[in-house]
C-alpha cells in the first residue's frame, strides 16, 4: 500500500565539510537513528525511509530496524534523491528531512502536514527559526531566509540579509533575522516538477537547491519553530552534543 505521507532521509557518506555525517555518533546513537526514531513518532507520517547509494549507511539502518532504499549515485542534492525513493515507495506529501539538524519534534512535523492539508495551494514548504546570535547571524553554514507578508520566503542566502542601513551593531535587535532548517515538504506532483528543472544559477552560485524552487517562480511557505536546534555542519559541531544521551 503506497503511504499518504512519506518521511525521506536523504544520506551520503561523501561530505566535503563532514565525510561520514549521517553514522557520526551522539550519545551512543548515530545521527541518522536519532533522526529516524523521531519522524517515527509523528503522527502524521505514515512511512519513514533512509534514501542512500551508500553500502555502510544501509547496514547502519537496516541494524536499528529502519527502512532504506539504495538510490543512484549521480543525484545532486538531497531532494534529487528524495524523488528516487518517492517514485518507489509512493506518498501525497513528501517530506525531505536533512540529516544535519536536530532538534526538531515529532508534533512540528506533524503541524506542517496538518497546514498543507488544509490548504491545498501549498506546494512547497520548509522551517525557518530566529536567528539568536552573531556568530549564527554570519556563519555561511546557518542559511538565512527572507520572509514575506504572507509567511512565504522571499530569498535563501548565506549572509545575513536584509542590510539594516544606518546600524553598525546589535542587528539582532533591529530586525527578526530567520535561519533556514533543511527539511523540505513537497507536494507529490511538486517534488516530480522540481526535479524536471535544471539546476539554477543562484542556486549553483550559493549551493542551496531550494533556490531553484524561488527561481522557477515557485513558493515556499514557512512554518516556523521555536524548538532549540542543533546543526551540524563539522565535526567540531558534536562537541555541543556530547552530553545528549537519549
């Protein structure tokens, strides 16, 4: 029976910041378990899947008792990969989890279901939480978001946009600056036309594949959260989590 809504865990081992990311272990457990045991617990998910071209990530998987699908070595980005396993495993809503974030809970994605299914003119949708520090302000790695009146984003960028003219310091305190978490929900018939697309120029240039999205003139609904979230970018990132233990 094809699911209703499919989770994806797009994962690769071949990292240029990170070789290895998604079987990096945090508190005894790899990346990628705690990921999985977590869109497990929604409500609102009907199947989670790891999608790899890996050997040692489906071992990894099939151990803790997940379900994998080996994919194509030649896909660009996690929701090229993504659409592989959807072709295979089905789903009307289709959500692209990235494995580099932690923090998020079973019930925010279960929200983020329950608002596209209320309104059917959400084709694309992803998170987005407010920026807390400086130093997350100006890493390229925390990618910022503009959002629009309507809760729709208006750009992805690595620097910290919007400029606030005449401030020299405390941005924060002049303006609600939102970062980007790499989870991705897409209609069935949206994913299939995002990967249609060839890749963009902004997103070649800034190496964020929702941007080919923006630039087709597609829109991308933001929900936003206020959990804490743990991104990791490096391996000097999982020294912040070395004392989660569950």
């Amino acid at each position: 029976m094809k699911s209703r809504v499919l989770a994806v865990i797009p994962a690769r081992m071949g990292s240029s910041r990170f070789p290895g990311k998604p079987l990096a272990s945090i508190g005894g457990k790899s990346l990628i378990e705690r990921l999985y045991t977590e869109l497990s617990r929604a409500n609102r998910i009907d199947q989670v899947a790891v999608a790899t071209d890996s050997d040692e990530i489906i071992r990894a998987v099939r151990n803790f008792g997940g379900a994998v699908v080996r994919t194509s070595k030649k896909h660009r980005t996690g929701s090229d990969r993504t659409a592989e396993a959807a072709q295979k495993l089905g789903g009307a809503i289709i959500i692209n989890i990235q494995a580099d974030n932690l923090g998020l809970k079973a019930r925010e994605f279960d929200r983020g279901i329950e608002a596209m299914l209320a309104d059917n003119s959400i084709k694309y949708a992803t998170f987005a939480k407010r920026v807390e520090s400086e130093d997350a302000l100006y890493d390229p790695n925390r990618v910022k978001v503009v959002e629009d009146i309507r809760g729709n984003s208006l750009w992805f960028t690595r620097y910290p946009v919007p400029f606030l003219q005449g401030i020299n310091g405390n941005r924060l305190g002049g303006f609600p600056y939102l970062y980007h978490i790499g989870v991705y929900f897409y209609r069935r018939g949206a994913l299939k036309e995002f990967t249609s697309w060839p890749r963009t120029p902004l997103e070649k240039a800034e190496s964020l594949e929702q941007l080919r999205i923006l630039e087709n003139g597609g829109s991308i609904k933001l929900f936003k959260t206020k959990s804490k979230i743990y991104s990791i970018d490096t391996p000097e990132d999982l020294v912040r989590l070395e004392n989660i233990k569950s």
